[in-house]
C-alpha cells in the first residue's frame, strides 16, 4: 500500500482517526458462528483510511460491527442497509492476512455468497497505465518469493539479481512450492466488473496532467481510464526501470505468457491466500473475488529522471487523490450491480 507524505509524517493513526470521524453509527458485538451471522452481499477489502473513505461516503456505511483481531486502526467493519461492507486490514501482507483470517473465523458475518472486492492504490508501469487508471486484474504474482543477489555481483548477461527459488536464472520458472506464488481469478467476474466500469468517467488532478506530460508516449501521457492487466505483490516498494522490466518478465514468466504487469502493491497475495483457506473451510465462495487496483504513481521515471527521485519524490505526481476516489468509481457498478440484481448475482456470476 502506498500513502502520501503527509500520513507518513503523521503517523497512521491519523489515518485511522480520519476513518473513524466518517461514521458515527452504533457498534455491533452480535456473537454468532458458521454462516449465521450477518449476510453480506458484498465487502469491500480496504488496506488503509484514504483507500476506504469513499465508500464510507458514497455507500453510507453506518453500522459498526466490532470484530476481535481486526487491526488496531481500524477495529470495526462498516457496512450499510444493501449488505455492502467494509474491512480496512491495515498495509502490508501480515496485516492483511491477519485481518482477513479475524474477518472470516469471526462468525459474526455470513459470507457464504458474498462477493469480495479488493480495491487499493497501487504502483502503475507507464507502458500499461497511467495515473489515475484503474486495473481489473486476472492475475496477482507474488514478486518477492525469489532468490536474490546483489545486482553488482550477478553474472554479466543477467538483466537483474532475482530469480525464482531453486532455479538457475531469471528465465527459469521455479516449481510452485510455496503455493501462493501466483493466482488466477474468476475471469467471468472480472470481465464482468470490466464490463460494467469501462465507460465510467474517472478523476483526475492538475498535478497528474502535468507530470504524465512529461512521458513521451500513450498511454502514460493520456488521461487515466478503465484497463484490464495483471498486478504484484511485493513487501518492497520498487522502482526503476530495471526492476520494472523485472516485474513485467516474472508476471509473464509465472503466468506461462497469459498475465501482462501493470501494477504494483503489498498485499494482494495474502489476502487472497486467506479468501482461498476461507472457502477450504466452507466460509465463503473463492470464486466471487475481484481485484482493483489504481494508479496512484508510475513504478518507473520519466526520461532524464532518475529511479531515485521517482521514488522518494512520489507524491508530487498527483495520482493520491484521483486514484483512491477512482476504486469507488470504477469499482462502485460492480458493487451496486450486485445489490440491484441480488437475485442474478446470490446463485453466482450472471452469464
């Protein structure tokens, strides 16, 4: 997950506070188990304040329900009369897992037929996107099970030091012995999600028109829209040209050439391990999971700018505020589709 200057100076719990002065409905500590509890219709996966703020908003998420394990900043999950819901897990993969496994053995929800959106800002390759986009992803690529050595000791004809555990090189595929190294979703639904949010008009800011200026060609220097291409998790936020070649070629070298690199974040992976244990133990549908991510700065400089400054210098981009309002407008049709034709959607995806 990815935030700007002034939460890091501040401090997460800002963040957090942020989210809590949004609702001020009556906590729930109903106590049930199984599939009893409350239905949920849909749930919204947030990784911090900024990302959940819109659909507190738009959606009227009012009723809390507190739910033991949850993290710390955000204890509660939101929902409203639609059965849409919100948990916000807190950033990075321990934290998303640990959220997610709380979520699911708590039993204070029935997510039997719930439809689960992760929705987070993420890091974009400017070949792929721009900012602002908003990416449907088929396919989520742990980048960081690997093998690595210094890139200043790695053999001459080798582009970077990672390569995949128990192999040769960066152009061996590695044997899936972790079982999390790669993940494909339900491609009906995405294209559906796809489907329903193509046309919609996406935010922008003055600040991301004139930095995507300063890339030379389509599609970093346009005007963010609607795309579907693939993201990875890493626990290490990257950057540069080199290691951004690294993840376009493990994205297609994991995926057997199906999944194209667009976008970058920490937690997808974990989260969607946890949704995956959940269905195992007959808590939820693995095939009702959807995946957003938006463009909230390029993974790689402009020319004549260095890796250094594309990085430490990220916020001045301008992509923040248009790519975290861009998860509730690109991922609000699916939701609200879902709601209206609950009785297309409970049995599974509308053909």
């Amino acid at each position: 997950m990815k935030y700007p200057t002034f939460l890091k100076a501040a401090g997460l719990p800002v963040a957090a506070t942020m989210l809590a002065a949004l609702t001020t409905g009556c906590v729930s500590m109903n106590n049930t188990s199984g599939n009893e509890g409350r239905p949920v219709k849909a749930m919204v996966i947030s990784m911090f304040a900024p990302e959940s703020e819109p659909w507190v908003k738009k959606m009227n998420l009012t009723e809390e329900i507190r739910v033991p394990g949850l993290s710390p900043d955000y204890p509660v999950v939101r929902c409203n009369a639609s059965d849409v819901c919100n948990v916000v897990t807190g950033m990075g993969h321990a934290n998303a897992a640990a959220t997610m496994m709380a979520l699911i053995q708590s039993g204070k929800f029935d997510l039997s037929k719930t439809y689960f959106l992760i929705a987070g800002i993420a890091g974009i390759d400017p070949n792929q996107g721009t900012l602002g986009s908003a990416a449907w992803a088929r396919f989520m690529v742990d980048y960081g099970i690997a093998w690595e050595i210094d890139a200043r000791e790695m053999p001459k004809d080798w582009e970077y030091g990672y390569f995949g555990i128990f192999t040769k090189g960066p152009n061996e595929k590695p044997k899936p012995d972790y079982r999390t190294e790669v993940f494909e979703l339900n491609t009906a639904l995405m294209q559906k999600a796809l489907e329903l949010s193509k046309n919609v008009k996406l935010d922008d800011s003055n600040e991301a028109k004139a930095f995507r200026a300063k890339y030379p060609s389509a599609p970093a220097n346009q005007p963010p829209k609607v795309i579907q291409c693939d993201t990875a998790t890493s626990g290490t936020w990257f950057a540069g040209n080199v290691l951004g070649k690294r993840a376009q070629d493990w994205v297609k070298l994991m995926t057997d050439g199906k999944g194209t690199y667009c976008t970058t974040q920490q937690e997808d992976n974990a989260t969607f391990e946890v949704l995956k244990r959940g269905a195992t133990m007959g808590r939820l549908d693995i095939n009702r999971v959807a995946v957003l991510r938006t463009g909230a700065d390029f993974d790689r400089p402009y020319p004549g700018q260095s890796d250094v400054e594309g990085l430490v210098e990220y916020a001045a981009q301008g992509g923040f505020e248009p790519a975290r309002w861009n998860l509730y407008h690109a991922g609000s049709p699916l939701i609200n589709d879902i709601v209206a034709n609950w009785s297309s959607w409970s049995a599974g995806v509308p053909r």
